[in-house]
C-alpha cells in the first residue's frame, strides 16, 4: 500500500516539479532538465501585454461566475431540499447535473450553434463566457448547499422559528442564509478553482479580447518552454490558493456544524 501510494505521489508531483524547475532554465530543448538559471521568464511573463489582459478577463469571470452562482444556488437548493414531490426533486438533480455528465465540449458545441446567429450574436463576449461558467460550476455549489441543507436539520430549526411567529422571508434571511454561509464559502472557493482553471468551453467560445489564462497559455506552449513553464506555474499557485481556500472554509464548515449539532 505504501508502495503504491508512493508511486502515485511521484506521478503526481514529477510533473509539477518540473515545470517549477522549467520555469528557471535558461533553454530547455531535447533533455530532461533545463540547462542554465534566470528568473527572467516571470519577468517578461509580467511585462507581456497579453498575459496581463488574460489575466484580468479570468479574475473578472471568477468573480461574476461566484456571483451569479451565489445568486441562483441558495434559492434553488434550498427549493430542491423542501420539494414535497420526490419526482420533481430526481427530475431537476438529472438537469443540474447534465453539465457534469456531459463533456464541457458539448455545451462548447451548442452555445456556437446558438450564440453565432443573427438574432443572438454573442459568441465571444465575455458575459457569454460567465454564462457558460455558471452552468459548469454552478451544480457543484449546490451539491454542496444541499448536503449542508440535510446534514443541519434545516427543516427542523425552519418550523422552530415559524412556531414563533417568523414570516417566510425572516425564516430565509435569519435562519437559512446564516446557517448556510460556511458551505456557501467552500462551494463558492471551488467554483472559483473550477473556472480559473477551464479551458475547453473557454477555448471555444472566447473571443480575441476575452480570452481567459488558460487560452493564452496553450498559445505560450508553441513559443518559449521556459515562459510556458512561468505562465503554467502562475496558473498552478492560483490552483493551489483556491483549493487551500476551500480546504480552510471546508474545516470552519464542520467545526461549525459540530458546534451546531
């Protein structure tokens, strides 16, 4: 077991490693590691006007995309967890959860076919590609939501505070909203991972302004190995921060919901 968990985190971080040592070299071409050491990769990732507008165009996506899943999650998980029907519930969990399922190619495929048209020409604007990240993310965030909704007994404490005379809207805000702020935190922090890290839809319905870092980075990948490497490493630290992110807000969740419980 040892061995092959061993063999697993060599695979795992071989790679990794080696573009962290890439992103130093001075030339790296037909051999296993780089020849010579200079830091100017990062510089000239800096000053290149391309990867700073990418850059920008992915933080603006992120953030409207943690936005607007903010803005559709809540209510709609928390209509899923009181839905009396059983059959409305597996009918809307199949529809959430088609993006999963389905390859981010295929819904890449439809927005062309649909946002190209003369009555709708958005193909390429950046508020077409946070609509195609809200789809991605948005069935991961209420996955999250809802497992929260059950574990808490959100029922429970709703008819407590009704038994008191709380209206709907003072049970949602005062009972509902608060209770549910350190899953939406950890939702929201890997909704951010997932879309500073897609490429596939991102690739295909971008356009030449908006086009986020992963799509610049497969171009670097034609041009410099070492500025590839800087570029990848800088899309990798904003992976690793996010996933530290979800991974602190996860641990506030359940000390949280023993406190709770």
């Amino acid at each position: 077991m040892a061995v092959m968990t061993g063999i697993y985190l060599l695979y795992l971080f071989i790679p990794i490693l080696l573009l962290f040592v890439g992103s130093f070299g001075e030339a790296w071409t037909n051999t296993l590691l780089p020849t010579g050491l200079t830091g100017a990769w990062y510089l000239e990732l800096w000053q290149d006007g391309s990867f700073r507008r990418a850059f920008t165009v992915s933080l603006e996506v992120v953030v409207a995309t943690c936005v607007f899943c903010t803005l559709l999650a809540v209510p709609l998980a928390y209509a899923l967890y009181r839905s009396a029907s059983r059959g409305v519930m597996v009918a809307a969990r199949i529809v959430f959860l088609l993006p999963i399922a389905a390859p981010p190619l295929v819904l890449a495929f439809g927005f062309i076919l649909i946002f190209s048209t003369d009555a709708l020409p958005w193909l390429g604007s950046i508020w077409l590609l946070i609509a195609g990240h809200v789809v991605l993310t948005l069935p991961y965030l209420l996955q999250t939501l809802v497992a929260d909704m059950r574990h808490l007994r959100l029922e429970e404490l709703e008819l407590a505070a009704e038994s008191l005379g709380a209206t709907f809207r003072e049970r949602f805000m005062d009972v509902v909203v608060p209770l549910l702020r350190h899953s939406l935190g950890s939702g929201l922090i890997m909704v951010a991972a997932l879309s500073i890290g897609e490429f596939q839809l991102s690739n295909l319905i971008s356009g030449f302004l908006y086009r986020p870092y992963p799509v610049v980075l497969l171009q670097a990948f034609y041009g410099s190995t070492g500025f590839a490497c800087a570029a990848t490493v800088i899309l990798l630290g904003l992976a690793l921060l996010a996933a530290a992110g979800g991974a602190l807000a996860a641990r506030s969740a359940s000390k949280y919901r023993k406190n709770a419980t």
